[in-house]
C-alpha cells in the first residue's frame, strides 16, 4: 500500500474533521477564484468598450455618470446637448474624429443608440446578416439582442420612451430590422443601431402634425446625448478636457481616468472579500494542522508498529505530509470547480439583466498560484505533525500501549 493510499484510508476513517478542512479550503479558494474571474473580465470588457476613444463630451453632470452612460450604456445620460455646439467642437484642431451618439429610448430592454457607421467600425464589427442601416426608422441588432429576442432582418418593431424601454411605446413611428451583427464581445452587442435623425424623428413626432416654420424650429433645436472623441495629438489630452470644462456648457470626461475611478471604488469592497477568503484559507490550515496533530495522538501505537514492521522514520513522516497534501489539493480543486461555478451562474443572472456578461469557463493564471498556496498551506500544517511521526519513539509507544 503506498503513501497515498494511506493517507486517503486515514482521512476517511475522520470524515467530519476532513469534512471541514476541506469546506473550508473550497470556501476560501472559491471565493477568491470568483473575484478574479470576474473582476477581471469586467477590466478587459470595459477596456475593450473603451478602445480608441481618449474623451466622452457630453452634458454637465458627474463625469462617472457620463462615461457609464457614454460609453458602457449602463447608466441613464446627464442629459442632452445641442447639435451645433456639438458639431462646433468636432472641427476643433486637437479632435481627430467625434462620433455623435443619441440616446433616449430602448426596446425589451435593450438601449436604441443613434449613431453613424463609424460607430460599428470604432468597434470592428462585421454584419452576421442584412446590412447597415441607410436611412431613417431602419435599424441593426446587435449579436446578443437578436439572440435573446429571436428576432432578425425583415421584422418591425416600435421603441419605448426611455433607455431601459419601459416607458410609452412610440407605434407611430416602428424601426425595420434590416442587419444583425456578429459577435464582436463588445457593447455593440447589446445595442440596437439605428441613424441619429431616426432618434429625431421618433420624438419630432410626438409633436404632430407640423408646418415649415415649426418642422424648422424643430430641426434647429435638435440634440445629440454625447461625442466619442479621439484626439489628434498628444497635447490634446493636456489642454483639451480643461478647455471644454471651463469654457462651455459641456462637460468632458476622460474614460481612463473614471475608469480607474470606478475600480479603485470597487476595489475596496473586492479586497475586502479577498482578505476574508485569505482567512479562510488560513483557517483551513489550521484546521488541517488540528486535525492532523489529533489523528497523530490517536495513532502513535499504529505508527510504532509500523516501525517495527519496517517503516522507516522518514516513510511516517511522508505519511502525515502526504496528508496534508491530499487535503490540500482535494480542497483547492473543488475550490477551483466552485469558483468557476459561482462565475457561471453570476453570468447567467447578469446575462439576464442585460449587464456585461461574465462566464465561468475561462481559465485564469493567477489560478495555478491560488493551488500553489493552497499545497503551501497544507505542507505546513502538516509539518509538525510529520515530524513528530518521524521523532516516534518505538518502544516507549508499543509499552504504553
């Protein structure tokens, strides 16, 4: 019979002393694998949403609000700024490229965006099916809206008032489903696409019936929610979001630095849950440590007469660190299936809220150091016992009996 199967014989003979110092270890295991899963999925998503875009201008708010609602579509907008000041500040020097967004109203759930064709293209996207929309009232699915909708090109369907679509249905004036993205793992892909004056012309309706000079009036009071823009040059960063904030009624934020904001928030929480898993895992090894000390007092006679069976000193101790071994990596694994677990369903119910989708069938580096700890912390606790296994004094044990 070989050291590990030993070990595993014993463990089983204490089924609720190694109960425990499993649950513990998959506990503390589990909960951080989770934290890492999804912490860092949420970065790399939000990175990607965030690609090639150095400033979002939109209305005076909080510029959290506005990034969030901008760029990531997870917040209701600061508001609405005017069309000429927007169009205005795109033809400034330091701006490469300002891609206008319209935001105001949404469908099962799902956020209607009015936007030009280099807003499919920020992001690489590539039709699935149909094509881009050409003119207004027609409009472009994202992967995951005509996934979860089952609906495709040639259906009709009318916007709600209000980004989550809960509001009034606007049926006066329906969107012609005539595209459907491929997945790109983006924002795009919980977003319906649509022209900017398709925005307008679902709320220009509400108005009524209306003559030239009032069609006209209305035209000159249009709006766009924000500008996604890309700078020019390096100075721009320096000079530009200073100049805007200070000088006009817009309001600029910079998507790295609320970015960075909004994690060092998370953040406390996240290290809050991650020192708990820490302890955790360190009650783990002492419960190992408890109960490999305790099952040694019970079995000192068996270990003797091992000895004089022909047991080396150095085989008994193997014996109780191999213990600890088993204990610790039947503990990390399970630690490692619970995490995983808990991710998967996280995504599910986030994928049901229509929020950033997280999933549990990545694997991610920080893992394999999570097991390494985990056997560091079962070595440990197994040391003491394992070498008082090996000090075991024969004959002085076998005469106690």
């Amino acid at each position: 019979m070989n050291l590990a199967t030993l070990s595993a014989s014993y463990l089983r003979a204490r089924p609720l002393n190694t109960a425990l110092s499993l649950i513990l270890l998959a506990l503390g295991v589990g909960t951080i694998v989770l934290l890492v899963l999804v912490v860092s999925q949420l970065e790399e998503r939000m990175q990607r949403d965030a690609r090639g875009i150095d400033l979002v201008v939109g209305a005076k708010g909080s510029p959290m609000q506005l990034i969030l609602s901008g760029i990531y579509h997870a917040d209701a907008p600061t508001g609405n700024i005017p069309l000429a000041e927007a169009r205005a500040l795109a033809k400034h020097r330091l701006i490469k490229r300002a891609i206008p967004l319209a935001l105001g109203d949404g469908w099962k759930g799902y956020r209607i965006v009015g936007a030009g064709h280099e807003y499919v293209e920020l992001y690489g996207a590539r039709l699935a099916a149909g094509r881009l929309w050409q003119k207004p009232m027609e409009a472009v699915l994202g992967a995951e809206v005509a996934a979860r909708t089952g609906v495709g090109v040639g259906v009709r369907f009318a916007g709600s008032h209000g980004v989550t679509g809960q509001g009034e249905e606007h049926g006066a004036a329906p969107y012609d489903v005539v595209g459907v993205l491929g997945r790109t793992g983006s924002v795009l892909d919980r977003l319906v696409l649509t022209s900017i004056e398709s925005v307008w012309q679902v709320h220009e309706e509400e108005h009524g019936p209306a003559d030239e000079a009032d069609r006209k009036a209305l035209e000159e009071d249009r709006e766009v929610t924000v500008l996604l823009v890309q700078y020019a040059s390096p100075l721009a960063a320096a000079t530009l979001p200073r100049q805007i904030n200070s000088k006009s009624e817009l309001q600029a934020a910079s998507p790295a630095y609320e970015t960075a904001r909004l994690f060092r928030i998370v953040g406390v929480g996240v290290e809050a849950l991650r020192a708990f898993a820490v302890v955790l895992i360190l009650a783990a090894g002492l419960s190992v440590f408890i109960a490999l000390y305790t099952a040694l007092e019970e079995r000192r006679y068996d270990l003797a007469v091992m000895r004089t069976l022909g047991a080396s000193p150095g085989k008994l101790f193997g014996l109780l660190l191999t213990e600890g071994i088993v204990l610790a990596i039947v503990g990390a694994v399970i630690g490692l299936a619970l995490g995983h677990a808990l991710a998967s369903a996280l995504g599910v119910w986030l994928e049901s809220q229509q929020q950033y989708p997280v999933t549990g069938l990545e694997w991610r580096p920080e893992e394999l150091w999570l097991v390494v700890v985990a056997l560091g912390v079962g070595v440990v606790a197994a040391l003491l016992p394992a070498w008082r296994a090996y000090r075991t004094d024969v004959s002085r044990t076998l005469a106690q009996g």
